[in-house]
C-alpha cells in the first residue's frame, strides 16, 4: 500500500531531536560538575565522597556513549533516571562537602518528570521521596553518614515537595503545549498535502508517496501505470448549476473514485475537475480494464445532487513506467491521451500507442 514517505514525518524527527539534545545536554552537563566536584572533594579532604562522584561522572558519560551508539530512548530514560535516583540518594545520606550535597537535589523532580513525564516521573519521584523521609527522620540507618538538624530536615521536605509540584505543573505544560503543537502541525501537514475540497492528495501529496518516491529516484520497481481522469462538460454544470453544484459534483466524483479503487493504489486532485491515479504494481492493460470499470460505473449512475439528477462521465489518458522513467514524461505522456480522449467524444480511455 502507499504511504506518505516517512522523511515527511516532521514530528518524529523534531521529537528524536529533542531527545538527543536533552540527552547531550544532561550527560555532557553532569558528568562535568560531577568530575569538578569529584575532584574537589578529593583533594579537599572526602576522598570517599569525592570518588563516589567521580565514579558517578564516569557512569553518566557512559550511558550518553550507550544511547549515541543504540539510539535506544527507552533504555535510555530508564538508565539515567536511576543513576541520579542513586545520585540523589547519595548527595542526601552523605550530605556532601561542607553540607552542600542537599542543595543539588533541588534539580532531581526536574530531570525526572522533563525524562519520563509526569506519569512514570510521578511513581519515580514519590518513591525517592519517601525513601528521602526515611534517610532524613528515620535514626540509626547504618550507610547514613550526615545528620541534619530538625530545621534543615523539615525545611528541606517541604522546599523538595514545593520545587516538585512545581515540576509536575511545568511538565503539564509542556506536555499541553507540545499536544497543541502537534495537532497544529498535523493540521498544516494536511493543509499542504491534501485537496481542501474533495480531501484527497493534491500534487505534493501524490509526490511524497513511498512507491512515488522510489520511481522519481530512477531505482528500479513493478510496472507502475497512470491516470489521469477529467470530468467531462464540468464547465457547463457550473455554468448550469452553479459553482457550489459543481464542488458537489467534484467531491461526489473524489468519493467515488476513492471507494472504487483497490487499497494499493491511489488517488489525488491533479488540479480543477482532473483527477489522478497511480496503479503499483500494475500492468498497463492491467490499468486499463481497472480504469474502464471505474469509468462505465460513473456513466451508468445518476447523481443527485441537490435535487437535481446529474448525469456524468469522465475521460481518461493512462501511461506507464513501461515506457517512462521520469515523472514528467509519464505525466505529459497521460496528459497527450487525456487529450485524445476528449477530441474522441469524451466518455473513453485512451493509453499509449505501444499497448
């Protein structure tokens, strides 16, 4: 079946951007202040503490390493959430260098909730919470190294719980935001791809299609055939009927067409009441009996329209990659027969001399 082509999809490729920014940007950021104050602390008399960081800063820097060359973002999330969960516990058991290890933790509900947002961020965050009120007001837990004073502790709980409510409301923002954001550009994406009027591809749509693309790129496929289909007298309904009858008529036609077609084939407005249709895999004379059935269906309805029984029929020009390798070619060579088939009385198909 025909898809739109997948270097269309501007919203994964601004999402797998973002992620590699993010994660360049946490690594690369962390692994140096981790290395900085590793280091201080070292030589500053902690040399436990000091290695602890740096052993930190090594295994940030890995796992940045690990998702540039897997450009896995599950696993990534997963391991990065649980390095500075640890880190966090760490900083607030140790109480890090002259009692500023507790300022770093203040970042942790961030990076947590911009990682996994605010669903699994949420279960994260609240389990580290809480083992935070047991490290701070839990006494005699053997690998807690610092105290803090009644002060610092009720202090720092409430401060923690503020600055992570207030990441769950940014994240919802964001995340409100980013929907918005979406749909918007799901919104033009199909504005620049589709026909306003009959909701079918227009040319750019048509052009971006896989089994398109891969035939303007000259690599070799299955016999494709094509047809270029034109509603005959249209410009007499409008003068007729109207122009609201006439965009009646169109997307009578489209809809028609639409449901007509097989499901591996396809079908798009080339422009004013002419429509096209890309037959893959299919053989010329294959595309031929395929258009000849669309047309005597179209000419043995009667269309109401509006109250008025419309009588139409169309006439069509096919070609094939049979004997063109370039769009343009298949094109003018579907358009000369189109021709034909309107100087032939209408209400016929008409293909290449060589079939």
């Amino acid at each position: 079946m025909i898809k739109t082509a997948n270097k269309g999809d501007g919203l994964a490729f601004e999402r797998a951007r973002r992620n590699d920014l993010l994660s360049s940007a946490l690594c690369w950021l962390g692994a140096f202040f981790l290395t900085v104050f590793g280091v201080k602390s070292y030589f500053s008399g902690l040399p436990d503490y000091g290695i602890g960081l740096l052993v930190f800063g090594l295994c940030t820097s890995l796992i940045w390493l690990q998702f540039k060359i897997t450009k896995n973002w599950r696993v990534f999330q997963s391991m990065i959430c649980l390095g500075f969960s640890v880190l966090y516990l760490f900083l607030l058991s140790s109480g890090g260098q002259e009692d500023t290890g507790i300022l770093w933790c203040y970042t942790y509900p961030l990076i947590v909730f911009s990682l996994l947002g605010v669903g699994l961020g949420s279960m994260l965050v609240g389990v580290v919470l809480a083992l935070s009120v047991i490290i701070l007001f839990v006494p005699g837990i053997d690998f807690i190294t610092h105290t803090y004073t009644d002060d610092v502790k009720y202090r720092f709980t409430g401060s923690i719980l503020f600055v992570t409510a207030l990441g769950y409301l940014m994240e919802m923002s964001r995340m409100e935001a980013q929907r918005k954001s979406d749909q918007a550009n799901n919104v033009l994406k199909m504005m620049a791809h589709r026909d306003e009027l009959t909701g079918l591809y227009n040319r750019r749509g048509i052009k971006e299609c896989n089994e398109l693309e891969v035939f303007l790129h000259g690599k070799p496929t299955p016999e494709m055939t094509l047809a270029v289909c034109d509603v005959d007298f249209f410009k007499g309904i409008n003068d007729k009927y109207g122009h609201d009858i006439g965009d009646a008529v169109l997307r009578l036609v489209a809809e028609h067409l639409k449901s007509s077609i097989r499901e591996t084939d396809l079908v798009g407005r080339w422009g004013g009441e002419e429509f096209i249709i890309l037959f893959p895999c299919t053989t010329l004379e294959e595309g031929y009996h395929l258009v000849e059935r669309l047309r005597q269906t179209i000419a043995e309805t009667h269309f109401d329209i509006a109250g008025e029984k419309i009588a139409l029929s169309v006439s069509t020009g096919l070609s094939s990659t049979r004997y063109y390798n370039k769009w343009d070619d298949l094109i003018k060579s579907a358009d000369k027969h189109l021709y034909r088939a309107k100087t032939s009385g209408r209400n016929c198909t008409k293909t290449t001399e060589h079939s």
